[in-house]
C-alpha cells in the first residue's frame, strides 16, 4: 500500500529533521542517543527497530534494520512504512 502524499511529506520531513542528523551523530552507537521525538526501539533480537514519526494525523510508524555493505559501511534498510499495523509483520 502506498502512502497517501501528506504521510510521506511527514516522514521525509522527521527524516530530514531529526532521523538522519542523528544517523550522522552516531545515534546508532548510543552516544548521543536517539532524538526522544522519534521513540526508536528496538523490536525482535533479530536487530529490527522501529520509530514513531507521527502519533496523530496521521500515526506514523516505520521499521529498519542495519546491514553491513561489502565495504563494511552501515546500510540503513527500511522494512515498512505506515501506520501502528505495520507492527503486525515488521
């Protein structure tokens, strides 16, 4: 299912605003810890996190995991966007 246009403006948004800066502050390390706006958590042990991007107008949820490229750099994947139902197959 595709976001509605308003859904996706808001999450580029919390991307731009809040999630990458803290990405490129080492938030994933823990130090700084995540920006408390986005309530990112972690979901399974298998490493599946999720954050909160709208609580309201519209529920905004996504879920990720961290891979590692040949290069041994970080690659951040994007599991599924959307509302609170996501959390039924993160």
């Amino acid at each position: 299912m595709k976001l509605p246009g308003e859904h996706q403006r808001a999450f580029q948004s919390i991307l731009r605003e809040h999630f990458l800066p803290a990405i490129a502050a080492g938030s994933f390390t823990g130090n700084p810890p995540w920006p408390t706006r986005l309530r990112v958590h972690r979901l399974t042990r298998a490493a599946i996190y999720s954050i909160t991007w709208s609580f309201a107008g519209p529920d905004g949820r996504a879920t990720f995991h961290l891979e590692t490229g040949a290069d041994g750099a970080a690659i951040l994947v994007w599991r599924r966007i959307g509302t609170h139902a996501i959390y039924d197959r993160p």
